[in-house]
C-alpha cells in the first residue's frame, strides 16, 4: 500500500510561497516580490499509482526507499547495473522501458549472435567476416564487401564512426579485435569501463529502431521497430519482429530460428533479475536510483551542502562570488554548479541561472521540457534579469515533483533543516514546474544529466 507523507493532507490544499532569487556569475540580485505559490493535487490514496502512470512521469522513489517504474518510454538515459552482462543488459533495457517480455526476445536474439559479450567479434572465416568486417557488438552490426560493386557496406560503418566521434575512450580502450572472443568474457565483465560501453550499445540500438521501417514482416504497415517492439505482448512476438527485421541471421523467416531465439529469450524470462532491476532503481540499501532521492533524502543533501563541514562544499565552489547575505552557498548557480561537479561527468559551464541547462545543452548534454529526476532546470523571467536554477532531485509517490535549490532572497545560511529558507539551500516539493507555477517565466528546460554518480550520492546523504 502506498503512503502519504506526513507533511502533506488529503483533500486539503497547502500552499506553499517561495521566492526564489535570480543568481549572477559575478553578481547576485535578489527579488523579494518574486513568489511561487505551489498547490498541491487532492490526490487519494486509492489513486497515487493511477496517477503517477497517467502523468507519464519516470520513476518515482517513496520514504521507505522502495522505488517504482512506471514510464514506459526509452526517450531518457539508460540506466545499467548489476553483476553480470545479462542482468546489466536486463537492466538497461527495463530502465528503457521495454516490458520484461519485450527485453526478453530482444536478449534471446542478443544470445544468439554474441553471447552477450559486448566485444564479440565474428569468427573470422574469410574477408567479409574478419576483423575489422563481419559483426561487432551485442548486436553484431555488420560490415562486408557487397558482391556486385565490391565496396564496403553495412551498418558496422556507420555504428564505428559514431563510437569513435561520440566516445573515442571506449572506442581506443574496447574496440580491439584481441577483445572479440569468448575467453575475454569474465575478464571484460568485470571491467569498470564495461557498463559504459553496454550504455552506449544500447543507446545506439535504441536510436537506430526509431528511425528503421519494418521488414519481412506482415502486420506492422508504417510502424517503425521500435514502435513495433513496443507493440508487442509476448515474447515470442518481439523476438520474432528482432530477428526478421532488426537482426536478419540466415534462416531469419525459418521457424527453427524463431523457436532458437524465443527459447534462449524463455531462459532469460524465467531467470532472477530482480536484483538488477532494483539496482536500476534502487541501489543495495534501498535508496538512490533513476527515480532519484525521496524527500528526506533531499533534505539531507541540502542540509550537509549547508553545513560544510570541513569545507566540502565551499572547496567546489570557493571561486563563487559572496553576493548572498548568507555566502556563496546561497548562490543558485553555485548549488547547481557542486551538484554537477561532485556528483556528475557534466563539462563545467558558467553564466547566470537562466544560462546553465543553455549551456550544458551546447556542450552535448541531452535536454527537453520534461521534468525528470536529477535533472538540472533552468528558467528566465520576463520582468527580471539572470534567472534561477537547481536540480530536480526526485519525485515522491504522489507524482510531486522535490526541487533542490539555493536562493540568496532568503537571507539564510548554514545546515538548516531541508526546507528552502531555512538553510543555504533546501527543498520545495510541487506538483507544478509548469510556467504558471514560476511566475510568469519565459522558458523553462531541462538537462538531463547523465552518469550521476549514484553510489557517490548515497554515500553523501548517509545511505538512508
């Protein structure tokens, strides 16, 4: 059953008024008339899960650190953990939002062509299978010399450009013919750099079937693959669009090669996953994942930003200005700019509150109009210069949305006690990140943050 938390009533509306102030690189100007009125939703117990799915929203992470998927959408960053390259492939394809019977026909075809090893590459026979042609990869994207004009063809090129413009790291460190064999398995699964290279696999593939029409088989007219994949109820049937359309092995419309791939993904269907999958969502003690930090969570990461013990925080951000009564701590930017250096591999960018999601996003940092959690936002309003900023950190079990923040208008400094006024920097939790909610801003955006360190986060907010 779900909980309420205490803090909020049902059938009872709490406003909640917050000013929030507009934050300078070298300067901060605050506005006291600036107020946010947050109203909460009457949201009954019978339906916070109802409406958590209808709102479309990512995960959601409750006080008693159980956290929950409920978007079905892959349009936001993969997520894989777990021990294995079947529970972190599992992982990742879950935390994309295919159903468990949708990722178990896709890695049934994954079993077939490179026994989940990341590296394989194909058993070289002659010129068209040897290494640097034949496949590559979990899923073997191919490169061979086409029969009529003898020139090179194949997905393999394009998905080998693309690794080496987008991660030239990985693609120097993993892209080696010495790593495509079998025996490389518990060696390269261990390997610390290995989830990043199943991320980037996966991500690939992801894009890839929203742009490829399917083929040879009936029943999809228009659809792509991944729209199809999506569609698809059973196992046997997104193994069966996988390996006709995507994947096309010799003997792709032969019913011995459908029965050998939905029963390697049977296999992976009745296996124990549930571990990885909690470690998407929740990590070992039960806390941080995708769905990010529950409000007490949140209150302790602002609290001990506040409290800079030892100088924690200000040796990340000491080169901010101390326009704030209450420090540079109180600076948007400077709470936003910790976050990503500590806790994230975000390239650093400056400028004011409404700049920075502008600026990551010009660095390659994905970002939309969608709230998600550990995102970073970004606003500009229409009566005030700079803006403001801070980072969604999590939604609750009513689909509310807590928002991390800094703000020099508070006049507040220190530890606090989580809540936004009360420390340098605290929470406000709102069912509305909409314009109206903001005061009449010009634009509101997202950048979605990539490879958050959750470990790292758990560790900084006491692991509970």
């Amino acid at each position: 059953m779900f909980k309420i938390h205490k803090n909020h009533k049902i059938f009872t509306f709490l406003f909640l008024s917050i000013i929030i102030s507009f934050c300078l690189k070298n300067q901060v100007f605050a506005d006291n008339n600036f107020v946010n009125n947050l109203k909460n939703k009457q949201l009954a117990l019978s339906n916070s899960q109802e409406y958590y799915k209808n709102a479309n929203h990512i995960f959601f992470n409750d006080e008693s650190g159980g956290c929950v998927n409920f978007k079905n959408d892959s349009n936001f960053s993969i997520n894989v953990s777990g021990n294995t390259f079947q529970e972190k492939i599992f992982s990742g394809l879950t935390s994309a939002g295919f159903t468990k019977e949708q990722t178990a026909g896709i890695m049934g075809n994954i079993m077939a062509e490179s026994q989940f090893l990341p590296t394989r590459q194909q058993d070289c026979s002659n010129k068209n299978t040897c290494w640097p042609n034949g496949g590559w990869g979990l899923f073997q994207w191919d490169k061979h010399y086409d029969g009529t004009t003898g020139k090179l063809v194949g997905r393999r090129i394009v998905f080998e450009e693309t690794f080496k413009k987008e991660h030239p790291k990985l693609y120097n460190k993993f892209y080696k013919p010495e790593l495509g064999t079998l025996d490389k398995y518990q060696e390269l699964e261990k390997d610390p750099d290995i989830d990043a290279l199943i991320k980037f696999q996966l991500d690939y593939m992801i894009n890839e079937i929203k742009t490829r029409p399917v083929t040879n088989i009936q029943g999809y007219d228009g659809k792509t693959e991944y729209e199809a994949i999506k569609s698809a109820t059973t196992l046997e049937e997104a193994s069966k669009i996988w390996v006709m359309s995507f994947e096309i092995p010799q003997g792709y419309n032969q019913k011995w090669q459908w029965d050998k791939r939905a029963g390697y993904g049977q296999e992976i269907f009745n296996g124990d996953y549930t571990s990885s999958v909690s470690n998407v969502v929740c990590n070992e003690q039960g806390i941080i994942g995708p769905g990010g930090l529950n409000e007490t969570q949140a209150k302790k990461f602002t609290m001990r930003y506040g409290q800079d013990q030892n100088q924690e925080t200000t040796k990340i951000v000491e080169a901010w200005p101390t326009g704030c009564a209450g420090g540079r701590l109180s600076n948007c930017v400077a709470f936003t700019q910790f976050f990503l250096k500590k806790f994230t591999k975000a390239p650093a960018v400056n400028g004011n509150g409404e700049d920075i999601v502008k600026n990551l996003e010009a660095q390659g940092v994905p970002t939309g109009t969608e709230p998600r959690p550990l995102s970073v936002f970004s606003f500009s309003y229409k009566s005030e210069p700079y803006g403001h900023t801070g980072i969604i950190m999590g939604i609750n079990q009513q689909g509310q949305y807590i928002v991390a923040q800094a703000g020099c208008s508070t006049n507040a400094a220190g530890k606090g006690n989580g809540l936004y006024g009360s420390g340098a920097a605290g929470i406000v939790v709102s069912d509305n990140i909409g314009t109206a909610t903001l005061g009449g801003n010009n634009t509101l955006k997202y950048a979605y943050l990539q490879n958050v360190d959750i470990n790292l986060l758990n560790q900084y907010v006491g692991g509970q």
